[in-house]
C-alpha cells in the first residue's frame, strides 16, 4: 500500500471502547479453584478524511485492536489494524496488519494482507532521479506477507515467512514524462513488467526483540532479519533473492522512572539477486524510511538507510518528535559511495490514543533530497 502522503489530513473522531473479548473456561479440576479474569480487547475506531493530487478527496476509517492473551504481563500486548478508504476517483483500498504474541510468547505470528487500486508516480531507477521526470503509472495490486516464528530463548524467535505480490491492470497514463522530455520510465522496462505479474517467494526468519512495547518501544533492541527466495516452483513469474535485515535501538534519556524522553535509532538494508521487477525493487522514501521523500523516488536492488528519532512527552495525550535519515540506492553491493547518500528530516506530533498500550495517531512533516518534502498522516510510531 503506498505511503499517506497526505497535501491534508482530517482526523473526523475518535473513540476508544473497551471490550470483552472472551468468558473464561470453566475449570476442569474443581470449581474451587480461582477464575481467570475475561481477556480483553481495547479498540480504537478512527474515521478519516484526506486529500492529496493523485486521489481527490478520499474518505475511510481505521480499527485498531490491541489485546493481551491471559493475565500473563510477561507477554507483550498483540495488535491489529484494519484500514479501508475510498476516493474521488472511485480508487480504493484495504489492508489488513497483524502482530500476533501466543501466551507466553512461545510463538509470534505477523504480517499483512493489501490490496489497492491507486496512481503513482514512477521515476525509473536509480539514486539520482530527477523530480522534473516523473511518469504516472497506476496498477491494481494485492500483498500477503505472512511469518510464523518459534521462540528459542527470551526475545529471539526463528521461524519462515511466505510473500506473495499479484500486480495487474497496468496503466500507463501518459507516454512521456512530465517535462515531456522522454517516454514514460515504465517503457524502457522489459515489456513482461507492464503486464500482469505474480511473485511468489518462501524463506527463513529470525526476530531478536527485547522491545519493552512494539506499538512504541522505549527501550530494548530489535532485530529482524529474513532471506527470500522467489521462483517458477511456486508460481513466481520471476525468479530473485532477497536479503533484508532492520535493526534498532532504544534509550530512555534522562531519569529511568520518568521516560518522557526517548531516542531511538534504526539501520536497514535490503540487496537483491536475480531478475527483479521494478515493483519489488527496494525503495527508498515513504511514511515510515525516509520521511519527506516520496515513497519509490529513489529505488534499485541494493538499498541501505539509517535513521534517528527523538521522542518527547510535551502535555496531555501529546508527544513531539525530531527525526532525521540518510539513505542509498544502488544496482550492485560495490557501487555504494560514501558521498551519495540522500537525506531527509522533519518534525512530528504524536495523539496518544491509547496511553496504557502506547497506540497513537502520528502526523508528521518531512522534507528530503531531491526537493521532496510530505505531511505522513498514520498509526503508531514509524520504528
């Protein structure tokens, strides 16, 4: 789904409704025995209206589960988020995300399933791409990312993740850039790439996560790292590899028992062998890497990005923040330069929605190389 690049953002209402999620089971060993209390669901339902060039105007809603299985306060709190939204243009799109901690955290289940029908701009390949040679292309798309892993020890999980992408109805709007300067960027790809494509790809996991809370950690180290292998034997119209790996770090600044300042700093890289196509390049910009550059500006198979974020308590349910990143595109490991990188940075608020969990609403600024800038109208924190 593509990033909330948002030219404005409306937040209609908020409510938050506790609910019950399930009657305890009746004991089977004597009816003396204590009674677990009923586990518990807290949701936050958000409707949203928002407006940006390639949408109009555009109007959804959000539902925003956070639960915990028993009465086990080891075991961090699970989480959900369905989101849909229609527009102006009679574009549309759904998705639904997950992180999933069974009792115990014995298992962790995670992922996402999307779909969207929506406009973007496409600007070839490359750490260098000019604003001026944009190209508009729209695609109707459905994702499912799905991982499944098994807690060894505390904190560190290993496990499989499945991946699939079935991109269709490939619309080029225009045969020239912008500036009408050369043919539509998806044109000098291989012509297989503007037709219907499927990838389809399985591979090994491994999570270390100390987070004190994954909706916003304050402290605690994070490490996610995966290896996908794509090809014809399940159904994939391409065949690649893909090495990806996100590590973070958390630190409460200041008094331990106040945390009301956090640093948090994230370094990412993802690299690709094999035939990849443009949809499944790494990308770098968007609502969460690179705030303030458009999600896809800069994109190729080899990517790393690294950014910092300082997080402050201000007053009531309001926090603000200060984050910067720097990032790189390249077609092979040995063509990163150290010179190269593009930068990005912006400022944030953040509405507190539900403070027990740390679920909020996050509106961020951003601006970025390539005179880029954006408004991110989102949930929870962006790492």
């Amino acid at each position: 789904m593509p990033a909330f690049h948002f030219g404005a953002a409306l937040l209609l209402s908020l409510l938050t409704l506790p609910a019950a999620a399930q009657s305890p089971a009746p004991d089977s060993v004597t009816t003396s025995a204590p009674v677990k209390k009923p586990r518990r669901v807290k949701i936050a339902v958000l409707p949203i209206v928002f407006s940006q060039p390639e949408t109009g105007l555009a109007y959804g809603a959000a539902v925003l589960p956070v639960w915990r299985f028993g009465a086990d306060t080891t075991t961090r709190s699970s989480n959900a988020r369905v989101l849909a939204y229609r527009t102006q243009r009679k574009q549309s799109s759904a998705s639904l995300t997950h992180s999933i901690f069974t009792p115990g955290e014995r298992w962790f289940v995670g992922g996402e399933a999307q779909y969207f029908n929506f406009p973007i701009y496409y600007y070839g390949v490359g750490n260098d791409t000019r604003k001026s040679e944009k190209s508009d292309i729209s695609y109707e798309v459905f994702i499912l990312n799905q991982r499944v892993l098994k807690r060894l020890r505390p904190g560190l999980f290993v496990g499989g993740l499945y991946r699939l992408t079935n991109m269709y109805n490939v619309r080029i709007d225009d045969a020239l850039t912008d500036d009408g300067t050369r043919p539509n960027w998806l044109l000098e790809r291989d012509a297989r790439e503007r037709q219907a494509t499927l990838t389809s790809g399985i591979g090994p996991a491994l999570l270390y996560d100390t987070r004190d809370n994954i909706l916003s950690a304050h402290h605690g180290r994070f490490l996610d790292a995966s290896v996908l292998f794509a090809g014809k034997a399940l159904g994939s119209d391409y065949g690649f590899m893909r090495l990806q790996f996100d590590a973070r770090q958390y630190w409460v600044l200041g008094p331990k028992d106040v945390e009301r300042t956090v640093l948090a700093g994230q370094v990412q890289g993802i690299f690709h062998g094999g035939t990849v196509p443009f949809r499944e390049l790494a990308n770098l910009g968007g609502e969460r890497m690179m705030r303030g550059i458009y999600e896809g500006r800069f994109r190729d198979r080899q990517l790393v990005a690294a950014q910092a974020e300082v997080r402050q308590q201000l007053f009531w349910r309001l926090r603000g923040v200060l984050f910067g990143g720097v990032g790189q595109v390249q077609p092979q490991v040995t063509d990163f330069r150290p010179g190269q990188f593009n930068l990005a940075g912006g400022a944030g608020l953040r509405i507190d929605v539900n403070r027990q969990d740390r679920l909020s609403i996050r509106i961020d600024y951003g601006v970025g190389s390539g005179e880029s800038s954006g408004v991110y109208f989102a949930f929870n924190e962006a790492f």
